[in-house]
C-alpha cells in the first residue's frame, strides 16, 4: 500500500473526534476496574451517547460549515479554516460535560465526565492557540488518552492500564508519524499539541480519581 495512502487512513481512523468513543469503548470493556462494571445494556447506552456527542452533533455541524462555504476544506490544513469548527466543537464538548455532571444516573460513573471534562479543556487551549498559530488535534487527542490511561494506573495499579498506555503511546507515535509525513504540521506543533494532551488529561484524571473516586 502507499505510504500516503495509509498515513491518510492512521490520520482518519484517529481522528480526534473518534476518540472520545474509542476510549469509552475500552473502558467499558477492556479495563478491569470496578467502576466500569456495567450491565451491557448501560454500556451500549452511554457508548451511544458519547458517540452522538463527541463525533456526530460535531461533525455535522462541521459538514454544514463545510457546505455553506465558511471552510474550504474538510481536512482544515489551513489554520482559519479550523477556528470555526474548533469553537463550535469546544462549546459542544463543554455542554456535553456540564449534561454529565447534571445527570444523576452518573453517580456510579464520574469519571465519564471528568474524562470530558479533560478533552475539553484540551480542545478549548488547541483553540485558543489556532487563532495564531497551528496546532496538531491529532497529537493532543492521542497524547491525551495516553495521559487518561496513565493517570488511571497511578491510581489502579491495573497491570492492563500500563499495557493500554504503552499501546496507545506506540499508537500515537505512528499517528504523529503519519502527520509529519503528510506535512499537515511540524514537529514544533506536532510537540506542542502532544505536551498540552498529555499533561492536561493527566492532570484532569488524577484529580478525578484522587479526590472524587
């Protein structure tokens, strides 16, 4: 297969907005942790949830700003093009967080969303920083469930934490990779997007499991 062809399919099968569902998936059914143990019924339904908040309601609104002409391209490699869709993306990450935090039925999952909470703030200093320069999404949305998972192993010293933070690690470093290849960034951004990812949803989950779990 061509190198562009599958740095093109590593970028989209990582993008940022897959990952929030990603991450929940393999919460609900790789992690061994207590608080994961869900009826599958349950499981299916936050999963649809999250997946309805976090790709769908963005990503259309994403396509309409796309039809509509606000953005030349879906890929936003210009940095204006990304604004528009990174605001709204922001504002409907924080009005998802804030409906977690509201719902009573999380009481027993509140890590759902914190783990938002996290990616939101990512998403919220990504674009503050786009209005002047560019920034990878990628890196900072893989660098940040790396920091989920390693923030959660210094809490549960679950053997299957370390392993999912060293995939995701790996995972992220081909992601990374295939972004520079595709010279959609530069280290520079490409460094600066992982720091911010990693240290905001570490920071985010040890404060999450150490005072709230």
């Amino acid at each position: 297969m061509n190198l562009r062809i599958l740095a093109y399919l590593v970028s989209a099968f990582c993008h940022p907005l897959l990952l929030p569902t990603a991450v929940c998936a393999v919460c609900f059914y790789a992690v061994p942790l207590e608080m994961f143990v869900l009826p599958q019924t349950l499981k299916a339904f936050w999963l649809l949830i999250m997946a309805i908040m976090t790709f769908i309601v963005p990503m259309v609104g994403i396509l309409l700003y796309y039809f509509i002409g606000s953005i030349q391209s879906l890929s936003m490699a210009d940095r204006k093009d990304r604004l528009y869709p990174f605001i709204l993306t922001t504002c409907i990450y924080a009005m998802s967080t804030w409906l977690l935090m509201q719902d009573v039925r999380l009481a027993y999952l509140p890590l759902l969303a914190w783990f938002l909470g996290g990616v939101t703030v990512t998403l919220a200093v990504v674009t503050c920083i786009t209005f002047y320069w560019k920034v990878s999404a990628h890196s900072a949305g893989m660098m940040g469930v790396v920091g989920l998972w390693a923030g959660l192993a210094y809490r549960f010293p679950e053997p299957n934490l370390l392993y999912l933070a060293m995939g995701t690690l790996v995972l992220a470093g081909i992601v990374m990779s295939a972004r520079l290849y595709l010279n959609a960034h530069t280290p520079n951004q490409i460094s600066v997007g992982a720091g911010l990812g990693f240290g905001i949803n570490y920071v985010c989950t040890l404060v999450a499991v150490i005072f709230f779990m």
